[in-house]
C-alpha cells in the first residue's frame, strides 16, 4: 500500500510518527492494536456522530446481513431511508444513491452540466469534493497535508472548465460571472468549509452564491458531506436558511459504511437516467446493509434532536480550552465541528490557513496523541464530536489541552 495506508491523512505525514493502527471503537473512544485507548475527535471524519458500534445500529446490521449483502436490484429500504432524508432535507425532492461523497459531487457537476448545456463550474480554493480529476483543483485536506497544489495524473483537458476563486471572496466569483456569464453550469462549495481547517463562511457569502447563481441560471450545489445531519437534521441549507439547487450528502447517511447521494430540485435530477439522457450507476448503490445502517442512524437522530445542543456546548468548552492555552492561535467552530490554526486570526480562507505553524501543530497533535486524546492528524483537516462524548471525556480532553499550552 502506498505509504502503508489507504487514504493520505492515514500516512501521519504533517504530524510525525508512526500511524495508530485501530483494533475496534466502541462509543468515543478508539482502541489500538498496541492496546492503548484514546477519547476520538475524528469519528471517522463525521459519519460517526452516534459514536461507534451504536447497539441499534450494530444489530440492525447484523440482522441485514443474514439476509444477503448486495443484490443489484431495489430494495424497500432504499425508499424508507429516502423518505428520512427528504423528511430532514425538504429541498431535496428528488435523489441518487452512490457509495460515497466523492461520487455524489462528481455525480452532482454531471447532471448540472446536462441541465443547463453548459461547460464551466466554479470552486472554491480549500474545498475538497471528492478526488475526481476534474475537481483536483487546490482542493484542500490531503492534497494541503502532502504539500501538492493538485495530483499527477490529472490531465489539463479535465480541469480548463474548472474556474477557483477563493472562499469568501465576493469579488472574485462576480469577476467569473462576468467574464464567463452565459457558460457557467453549476457553483460548488462545502458551505461550511472543512478540507483547509474548519473555515466558516462570511455573513451574507452563502446568500451572495444564492442570488448569482439565480440571477445567471446557475445550478448552486452545496457539497454536504461533511455538514449533513451534522449542523443539524437539515444540514447547513437549514442551519444558513439557503436552499441550493444540489445537495451532496455521505457517509453519514450509511451509518458509517461506505455511502453517498446527490439529490435536489425534481426538474433538475430528473435529468438523471433512466428519466434523462445524463448517464450514472452503481451496483452497491443504495445496497441493503448500508440503508439499514443508515435507517438506524438517522432514526435515532430524529429521536434525540436535543443531542445536537449537547454536542455543541461540549465542542464550546473544548474550544474554549483551546483559546485559554493558545491564546496566540485561532480557534474556529460551528455547532459541534472545530478546528485551531496556530496563526494569527482571521483564517477566513485557503490562504489564511496555510499560513499556520505546521511544526507546533505537531507537537500539539503528538502532546494530545501521547495522553489519550486522537485528533485529526493534520492541521488542514477538523475535528468532530459525538453524541457518545460524555463529560468526563470532554473534562479530560480540556485538562490534556490546557496542560499542552503550558508545555508547548
């Protein structure tokens, strides 16, 4: 395996040291092989918000499992998970199942493309979509960590359509607008950015994309992989009061297993083949075990809505501790999802957040690895909490952060 590892971040190339193989996870807290158990602040990078091996989700599993693992065919539980998310999600009408967020996005710029008959799509510096070759553009996170400006491999043909402006920047996307006014098909964005450090976005900067995209018959796509269900059950289009055109959902909606959609306005996805000339499938999409997981997941969510105030405070008080010990760094959040750059504030863009300091963010990730508490491996990437995070977790982890500020 390339680097030992199959996904990049997994390498603990910025951070140093050799990479925490995971034996198995049960609520918050991870255990490794070499038996030492830490409290988690990746859950898997978001899907994991129930915490890990929820017995109603572990059991529904296992139940599916007894009745076979894929059949390339439809299945109730496709519609009743369906049902769930358009419950949560009124602004998407109509949907796609994939097996993950990478597909829902690339998925998503297809079916934009087929709808307007245009060629060109805007994103954003430090936003992360998935590693199709056509988004590989400045694209944050593992890309930021390896220290690449993009990938190999990836021909110039694929990107000459992609325009970038940088997140929060007004001027830029009206500079685009102008100079390619009538070939823009879709604006894509995560519209809470969480692939360059957590970055939010400025007040008023989602209902800017809003209004230019409508006025120029835009499709504006939010990529919610990382915010759906996790603001909230409406996601950030409920938690911003936007409505996109688009939504691209994850791995959250499986529960954790490997699973994505993209889905929104009925005249738009219906587009999509069979009903439309734009082309995509998938054998495992909307497979059985991984609708059952997500059923659970989601199920349970709606039950216990006041969770989500609960890990919001929590995520408070951790950041508030982050602000006591690193008075010098910048500390952002939204609801439960939380990142600190050791730089000078604001970090409002992929500019600002490369100005962090990579070599304390090591120290700081090895200081807070070596007593127990796993964060994400890289400063370009955020940190989650879960509805399993119980006080003494969040106390403990607050200790561990205010005594590294002493020592760092």
């Amino acid at each position: 395996m390339p680097g030992g590892v199959n996904s990049p971040v997994r390498a603990f190339l910025q951070v140093g040291g050799v990479p925490i193989f995971i034996k198995r996870a049960e609520g918050a807290h991870l255990f490794d092989e070499d038996g030492n158990e830490y409290i988690d602040y990746v859950n898997s990078w978001g899907p994991s918000i129930l915490g890990h091996a929820n017995p109603k989700v572990v059991e529904a599993v296992r139940k599916a499992a007894l009745d076979g693992f894929t059949f390339g065919a439809p299945t109730r539980k496709e519609n009743e998970l369906a049902s769930l998310i358009a419950a949560a999600m009124p602004d998407i009408k109509m949907m796609r199942f994939v097996n993950s967020g990478t597909e829902a996005a690339m998925s998503a710029i297809r079916v934009a493309r087929g709808y307007t008959g245009r060629e060109y799509i805007v994103k954003f510096n430090g936003c992360y979509h998935g590693h199709s070759d056509g988004l590989l553009i400045k694209a944050g996170s593992g890309v930021m960590t390896a220290s690449k400006p993009g990938s190999a491999g990836v021909l110039k043909s694929y990107t000459k359509t992609t325009l970038q402006a940088d997140y929060n920047n007004k001027e830029q996307v009206r500079e685009l607008f102008k100079k390619y006014k009538e070939k823009i098909a879709a604006v894509i964005i995560e519209p809470v950015a969480a692939n360059m450090g957590l970055v939010a976005p400025e007040v008023g900067f989602l209902e800017f994309l809003r209004d230019i995209t409508y006025e120029n018959e835009t499709v504006l796509i939010f990529d919610e992989v990382i915010t759906g269900f996790r603001l909230g059950l409406g996601g950030a289009s409920e938690y911003y009061h936007i409505s996109p055109d688009l939504i691209c959902l994850g791995k959250i909606i499986g529960g954790g297993l490997p699973m994505g959609l993209y889905g929104g306005k009925k005249c738009i996805m219906e587009q999509v083949a069979p009903l439309g000339d734009v082309y995509q499938a998938g054998t495992l999409s909307g497979n059985p075990i991984a609708t059952t997981a997500g059923i659970a997941t989601l199920k349970q969510l709606f039950e216990h809505k006041e969770k989500y105030q609960e890990m919001e405070e929590n995520a408070v008080q951790i950041t508030d501790a982050l602000k006591t010990a690193y008075p010098y760094a910048t500390v952002n959040r939204v609801g439960s999802l939380y990142s600190i750059f050791f730089t000078k504030g604001p970090v409002m863009d992929y500019a600002t957040a490369n100005t962090s300091d990579l070599i304390l963010f090591r120290r700081y990730f090895q200081y807070l690895l070596g007593r127990g508490i796993y964060v994400a491996p890289s400063q370009f990437e955020i940190n989650f909490l879960s509805m399993a995070h119980s006080k003494e977790d969040i106390n403990q982890t607050c200790h561990v952060i205010l005594e590294s500020g002493k020592e760092l």
